[in-house]
C-alpha cells in the first residue's frame, strides 16, 4: 500500500540566522590526541592541558602554528600561557593572563549589527576556589579599540560544580571590515604578584566562537 502526502500549509520563516564566522575547534583533534590534552570544564577542573606550543601533529606543526596558519592571534601577557584541551582552549596560569585575537572576517555589510558569541569557562582550582577572572572583548580598528563591557561569571567557591557558561554580546557602535580584529582576554592584564602583592589568577577557557547577524 502506498500513502501520498501533501502538505497543507507551509509556513516560511526565512532565514533563520546568518553566520560570518564559526569556530569549535575540532579540527585541533590531533594535536589533542597526541598530546593526551584532557576535558577541564567536563572533569569539573581535572585535566590534562599541554602548551600549545608543545603539543604536535602527526606532521610535526605545533598547535601555536597551525592557530596562526588559521589567522589567529595569540595574546600573552608575560609569555607562553595558552594551553590544549580536547577541543578547546584553556589560556591563563598565575600572574600570566592571556586571550586570543579572532581571524579576519570579511563580507559584514557595512553597518551591520553584529553579535559575538561563545562557550566559556573560569578555572577551579584544587581548594575548589573558582579564579575571579572576567573576559574583556576588543574591537580595534586601525589605532581605535572600543572595549565592552566585562563579562563575569557567578560560580560559588566549594559549592558549585564547573560547567560552561554562554555568553551573547552585541558588538555595536563598531563598524567591522576584513582590517578589524577582535579580541577577547582576561582582565588584570599585567598584573602580577609584584604589584599585588599576591600571585593572581585568571585562568579561563573559550569554545564555540561565532559571529552572526544580531536579530
């Protein structure tokens, strides 16, 4: 017996949204394996996490070098503090706070309003304390940098258990070209215990990058 189905109504919603730039960094898989870079967030704070200056392809390229090749930006404020998970990116230890620079994007419409989104996650420690960072987010267009608001996160030391946050940030104001770049990084950039007088701590993981259409 054959059924024959016909639809009655259809209903278009159009497009339901616009992407100008996805990263989920699953392509980092083999430097992940080879490295035995572990799943922090996932393991509430338990977890392997190689340089990605150490960990290595099959063909010898460092992670640091094939996030280059990919148009990235690494920033560090005192030197090498950005590190592998399985697939994301962990950047931060005491008193180095880091962050990372967003490829190009070209194509935006002209003044386009733009929404930035991400997976991201504070570090606990061993004493179950939850470090304090916040995520600052820059727009810089030749020597002009618009910093957005802080973004922080709410986890109780001792009580919560670490899981991902999403954050959703409407980048107005800012007009982005194929010459913008994007960066998002700890805040307490620079300091250090010499001028806090205590090691600080801004430890912090980032997955799931996009630039859409802000409806």
């Amino acid at each position: 017996m054959a059924l024959r189905i016909q639809a009655a109504r259809i209903e278009d919603k159009g497009v339901v949204e616009v992407i100008y730039f996805s990263e989920d960094f699953e392509w980092l898989l083999p430097w992940a394996e080879n490295s035995g870079a572990g799943q922090t967030v996932e393991n509430d704070g338990s977890g392997t996490a190689p340089q990605i200056y150490s960990a290595k392809n099959d063909e010898g390229q460092t992670a640091a070098e094939a996030l280059l090749a990919h148009g990235y930006g690494l920033e560090e404020s005192r030197g090498a503090s950005i590190y592998l998970q399985k697939c994301y990116l962990k950047f931060g230890k005491a008193d180095y706070q880091a962050g990372l620079t967003l490829p190009a994007v070209d194509g935006i419409p002209s003044g386009e309003k733009v929404m930035l989104s991400f997976d991201w996650a504070p570090m606990v420690g061993g004493t179950r304390k939850f470090d304090p960072v916040q995520l600052i987010i820059t727009v810089t267009n030749g020597s002009e940098t618009v910093g957005l608001d802080p973004i922080g996160h709410n986890f109780v030391n001792e009580v919560d258990k670490l899981e991902w946050l999403h954050a959703d940030v409407v980048l107005e104001g800012v007009s982005i070209t194929k010459d913008t770049r994007i960066t998002i990084k700890s805040d307490a950039w620079g300091e250090t215990a010499a001028t806090s007088g205590s090691s600080v701590y801004r430890r912090w993981f980032i997955d799931n990058i996009k630039l859409s259409r802000a409806n």
